[in-house]
C-alpha cells in the first residue's frame, strides 16, 4: 500500500457522443414523465469459474450515455424525476428529469481493492475512471454505486415516486428495484418496466448525426476486414479448418480497428452457407465452393456493421452460382428501389419476395399448380423453404437494433430519413433437398448491405464492396 507514485491524471475530457446523449435523455424524460427510470449499464459474466468474458455495456446505457468499449461494469444510470422546467438542459429547454450515474469509482491504494480483488481491482484489471473522470466524459453528474440504494428508494411507495428498471440487464439491480417496491407498498401500475425497455429502444430508430458518423465507420472498417479475408482464401483452403482461417482473419481485423466483431463471424463455406447461423466455423474451404461471409465489425462506440458476401472461393462463379446469385441481387436491388421515406418497412420485404417468388417460379422449383403470385398470398409462402429470414433488420448499437420497438414503428412503421437497416435476401439450396436439381444442391447466396434513409431515398452505406458478380470476381482478382 505504499511508496507508489502520485498516479498520472487520466485528463478525460467530454466525449463526441455528449452533445447528442442530452437530447436523447431529455426524450427519454419527456417520454415518462415523473418516474424514476433506471438504466444499468451491467455486470460481468463469468465464463468459466474465476474468468469473465469481456465486458459490454447494455446498448440503452451505452445510449443514453456515449459510454463504450468496457468501461464501467455494474455502472447504474439513474434519472431522478424532478419539478419540471427544473431537470436537465435538454435542447427545448429544463426537463423534468436529472441524469446520475453511479459508477464504482478507482480505489485509492491504501484500500485492500486495490492490490487483493482480481475482479475490480487496478493491480489486476488497470485503473478506473474517478468520479471527476466520468463527469468529464460524459457531462453526467456521478455518484459512487454505494449510495444507490438510497437514492433509488427516496420517496418510492403509493403517492411517491414509481420506479422503473431495463430489464435483462443486471438481475442485481433489478432484484434491488423490485425489493423496494415490495417495502414501499408500491401498487401495480399500468407503467411496467416493458415500458421502459420499449422506450430505450425506439429511441434509437432514428439515428442523430453522432451515430450515423459511427455507422459510417463501422461499415468502412469491416470492408477492409472483407478484403483481408479474401487476401487469406488461398491458406483457408490449405487448412483442414478453413473456416477458422476466414474467421481469425475477420475477428483479427476487427480487434485491431474496432472494439470486437458485433455478433459471431458466419464464415460458411459450400454446404454450410444454407445454415443461417453457421458460426461453428470448422469445415474446410474447398475450391469450387461459394464462401457465405457475414461479418461486422464493432467500433469502440459499440456501434456495428452488418454485411455479407457470398463469394467464390476460386475467384470466378460457376454458370449456377451465378444464377443463384444473380436472382438474389435483383431482389436486393427491387428492395432498395422501394427504401424511401413515406413507404412501410415490410414493403422493403415484400418487395424482395416479389423477385424471389418469380424466380422460383421460372426455374419450376415451386409445387405444381402453385404461381408466384399463389406463393406471395397469406395462404401460399412456398418459396420460404429457401429463404426463411425476413430481409431486413434495424441496425445501430445491435446487430439487431431497436428490436424491443413496438410492431407499429417497426414491421408496420413508415421509414423516415436517419433510420439505418439491413437489405439482406438469399437463397439457400440445402445439399439434400430434393425439391431442387442436383446442381443447385449445396449452394447458399446471401448479398447483406447496410442503408440509411434519406430525405429523398437512401444510401447503401457498402456501396464500396462490391454486388454485382463481375465486380466481385473482378475485386477479388485485384487482391490476389
């Protein structure tokens, strides 16, 4: 505990995510006026006995307060209801809330912390923000974690203040949360926490100028990861685990650029491209194949791309391959020509399907009887065995953002400029599926850009990898 140096200042200063996170807190706030909402940013997950994964914060936490990478553990925002006109400075003025974090502050090292907990400790996990650090980052008063019990349970109970906590963030805390409205007599209330978490979600719908910049950033960095693992096909298809060499080549990059990958690297080659999910990423990379790339990286501000190419492992695609991949980009494309403010998000799906259904139609794989248009009805969906996801998504600090959101702003809402969302159709012909010719067996096609809305149509944010096959082929050849 002693003949340590005085420590170096950290000498933090306010972060580029503060100027936005006020106006996102002060929606927040006029949302639910009057309530104490609580937003943890989580705590550590072990992996494996005395381990912890690597942490995360939740994304509402990392939102509402520009904090990233993994700062901050068990960290709790909190906004106190106050008089109105007297909260926060929002940009329409005071509003009724005022924002505090509660963070375990760095312990000085004359405190056992210090040197003897492997969990929070500087000597074993580096030093921590102090309290005057976090003001300085975030602009957010902050408060040590011991006096949020205090501060959550003033003036709770029947006629006071109704607390509300993002659930599936922190169980302590929302143990904690549900302990005091048990000692507070606290009746139930119309206002659930769902509440909340639907709140913190559609918050981010549209996305403000800060977060589309990191969009912008995240979509670059992970198309360098896409060319690295095209550099890297000829050691894939040399290893008996050539998936792991594409993988390890993404992951790597991502490290390297960003904070980590967004979501599991899908690096699936021939017969594992018709598995939507394929992360186990242990098969080989054979010549001949198409290689199914899904990949993100996520930079420090937790913000993540999320693009896939399907791509040929020999550098050129077969006259089949072709096929299949050109019917999928006509329906990426038909999608694109109908993301515009003013039409309905499902119609970017059903446009997608319109291509898909026709196509399935010409090449006779649809059942007997059965049209394009009888497969488009409620009562048909046929052509679904070989494309079963929808083909978009929201996408910001999740690969799946915003997915909390009620169904009438989401499935059902109308696209406005600022929102950003995958256009992602495929086809996927599984190796033994014989309602398909043999030469199609064993071939998965997904083409995955990232759009954002504008005021007048939208911007494929990918745009600079490559879509059309020839382009593909032609890039490819230029990194070999």
């Amino acid at each position: 505990m002693s003949q340590w140096a005085p420590r170096a200042e950290l000498g933090l200063t306010a972060s580029p995510a503060a100027q936005y996170t006020v106006a996102r807190r002060a929606a927040l706030s006029e949302r639910l006026p009057g309530v104490r909402l609580v937003i943890p940013a989580g705590s550590l997950k072990t992996r494996s006995n005395d381990t912890d994964y690597r942490f995360r914060p939740h994304s509402a936490f990392a939102h509402l307060t520009g904090l990233g990478t993994d700062r901050e553990p068990d960290a709790v925002l909190v906004l106190h209801p106050v008089e109105d006109g007297s909260g926060d400075p929002g940009p329409d003025g005071a509003g009724g809330h005022h924002a505090v974090l509660y963070v375990r502050p760095l312990a000085p090292r004359d405190n056992e912390e210090f040197y003897a907990d492997a969990r929070y400790g500087e000597f074993w996990v580096g030093a921590r923000p102090s309290l005057a650090d976090v003001e300085a980052l975030t602009g957010i008063e902050a408060r040590h974690i011991d006096e949020l019990g205090d501060a959550l349970a003033k003036d709770v109970g029947d006629g006071g203040v109704h607390l509300l906590v993002v659930t599936g963030a922190d169980d302590a805390i929302e143990s904690l949360v549900e302990e005091l409205r048990v000692e507070a007599g606290e009746e139930e209330d119309a206002l659930t926490d769902e509440k909340l978490v639907e709140a913190t979600s559609e918050l981010r719908l549209i996305k403000d100028e800060y977060e589309i910049e990191q969009m912008r950033e995240a979509v670059a960095r992970t198309i360098e990861g896409f060319e690295a693992v095209v550099r890297a096909l000829p050691a894939a298809k040399e290893h008996r685990r050539g998936e792991r060499v594409v993988e390890t080549t993404f992951d790597g990059h991502a490290r390297l650029e960003g904070n980590a990958v967004g979501y599991e690297t899908i690096a699936a080659s021939g017969e594992h491209a018709t598995t939507l999910h394929w992360i186990r990423n242990d098969g080989e990379v054979r010549s001949g194949d198409v290689l199914l790339l899904d990949g993100g990286v996520e930079v420090d501000s937790l913000y993540t791309a999320d693009i896939t190419r399907s791509l040929p492992v020999d550098g050129e695609f077969t006259d089949v391959q072709r096929k299949i991949y050109q019917a999928v980009l006509d329906a990426a494309d038909a999608a694109f020509a109908v993301a515009k403010p003013g039409a309905r998000f499902r119609d970017v799906h059903a446009a997608a399907m319109e291509v898909i259904a026709a196509r399935l139609e010409e090449w006779g794989f649809l059942p007997d009887g059965v049209t394009a248009a009888d497969a488009l009805g409620d009562d048909g969906q046929q052509h679904r065995r070989w494309m079963v996801h929808g083909t978009s998504h929201h996408l910001g600090l999740d690969v799946h953002d915003c997915a909390q959101a009620r169904r009438e702003l989401y499935l059902d809402g109308v696209l406005e400029p600022g929102m950003v969302f995958t256009i992602e159709p495929g086809l996927y012909f599984k190796a033994d599926d014989l309602a398909v010719p043999e030469e199609f067996r064993g071939i998965g096609v997904r083409i995955e850009d990232d759009v954002l809305i504008t005021e007048d149509g939208n911007e494929n944010l990918s745009a600079a990898l490559p879509r059309r096959p020839e382009d593909v082929e032609a890039w490819m050849a230029s990194l070999r």
